[in-house]
C-alpha cells in the first residue's frame, strides 16, 4: 500500500500537462502534486518515436526519485508512443490520457462518429482508434493532426475572438464535420485552452477533454483504492528541463495563477 501523503508524480513535453494539474486541484484538493515539464525538448508531437519514448523514461525518472504514489502521462503524444515502455520500465501506477478519453467518447456518441483532434505523433500512432473501438468496437473515428494549435497556444492565441485562432481551428474542424461526427475528442493537453473557440464553432457537437477524463479517472482509480490524501495543506513542486522563467509566464495562463520559487529548472 503506497503512502497517501505521497506525490502524484505528472509529466508533460512542456505546460500543457497543467490542464491535467488544474483539474486534479479541483477534484482532490488535497493532493501533493510532483510536475515535470521537459521544456527542453517541447513539442513531443513533432518528435520520432524514439526520442519521445528516451524523453518519456528520462521524465519519469526523475520524478520516480521522489516517493509516488501514482504517475499521470498528461501528454497525449508520451501516452499514445511510451506507455508500454514506461509501464515495464517502473513499478508504479501509470494514468494516462487517451483511455479515459477514449472511453468518454465512446460512451456518449451517439451516431457513432467520433473526431479527434490531436498532435502529428498521436495520430500516427492510431492509439485513440484502437482504444475507442476496445470500448465501440462499431465506431467510425476520424484522426486529425493538428501541428499549428500547440504553437498557438503557447503563444496565448486561444481566445474565440482572435481571428487567427478561429480560422485556424475551422480550416481544421471542417476536416472532421465532413464526416458527420456528433463527439469530438480534444486529444492534446494544450488544447482545453481552446474549448471555447472551438464550442463556438461547431455548437452542436459533443466535447470531450482529455484532460479532465485523466484527472476524473484518476480521482475515481484513488477512491477506489483507498488512497486519497486526506490531510489538509497539499504541497506542489514544479521542475523544468528548461528556461524555468518562461515556464512560470506559461503557467499563468494554464493554472490561471502566477508561479513563483516553486518552480526549480533541472538537468535529466
């Protein structure tokens, strides 16, 4: 039985793991949080399998130096190239992003027309078909890579009334409405920054954040098991491969709130 008062160790290419974060506050306040944003090497999605799956173990290596409880993949591209890498790798219990996501939307289309939108190496490695079809096998799932969103948002030009942003999104969203789809996979952690630009656009199609399901999966996972933390006062470290300045002013617009000395730039 692994300690409650334990960190839940969360890794991502850069900020985008911070949705997971935000969302993992909101649902167990309580928890002690270990993030590692490998802001060296961002984006994954652009990345060989290769590099993303050297980048993965060295991730979580470093945070597998702090006594963890669970791990969070909060990147679609590590979890669909290195999950089964990282799980022979460590002993320890890995969440991801796609299953939960995937199992969402299978849940809730109801024509069966499921869109994805995501990085290059996401859709590359089909993980988010092969999982929704574990859950409807009958599904029709429409992958689309997205290279220009990441960028975007890293940029801070998520708003819906940045035009940039909404032509950019619907030259995309057109690809995946020809289709007929009903629900729509948001399968990056950067894109939640997007969800109402991308409401705006197609207001009638089901949404589906992959970075809310991982941290509800994980919330419903630590009930189950007995290993929520219920000790007041959660404590948070947040460590970066990279520019450890320009991950706090990243961080304000995920979180919604200013880092400071919590924030510590590492070699791994």
């Amino acid at each position: 039985m692994k300690n409650k008062n334990a960190y839940i160790g969360v890794f991502d290419s850069g900020a985008g793991g911070l949705t997971v974060v935000k969302h993992i506050e909101e649902m167990m306040p309580n928890e002690n949080i270990l993030y590692f944003g490998d802001t060296a090497h961002v984006p994954y999605g652009t990345k060989s399998e290769k590099q993303i799956k050297e980048f993965s173990v060295n991730d979580v290596a470093f945070l597998n130096g702090f006594e963890l409880k669970s791990l969070v993949i909060a990147c679609n591209t590590a979890d669909s190239v290195a999950r089964e890498t990282l799980m022979k790798e460590f002993d320890l219990p890995i969440y991801g992003v796609i299953d939960p996501a995937s199992r969402k939307a299978a849940e809730i289309t109801k024509n069966g027309k499921i869109g994805i939108m995501a990085t290059t190496a996401t859709v590359r490695s089909d993980a988010y078909p092969k999982r929704i079809h574990r859950y409807k096998p009958d599904a029709e799932v429409y992958s689309l890579a997205c290279p220009l969103l990441v960028p975007l948002v890293e940029n801070r030009r998520y708003r819906k009334d940045d035009q940039v942003v909404t032509i950019i999104l619907k030259e995309y969203l057109d690809q995946l409405t020809c289709h007929g789809i009903d629900t729509l996979v948001l399968g990056c952690t950067h894109y939640p920054l997007l969800l109402d630009a991308v409401q705006s656009l197609v207001p009638d199609i089901q949404i589906v954040s992959s970075s809310y399901e991982s941290a509800l999966a994980l919330k419903n996972s630590l009930e189950k098991t007995h290993q929520l933390n219920d000790e007041p006062g959660s404590v948070r470290r947040f460590y970066v491969s990279d520019d450890a300045d320009a991950f706090r002013e990243n961080a304000s617009v995920f979180l919604h709130e200013k880092l400071g000395k919590e924030v510590e730039q590492v070699s791994v």
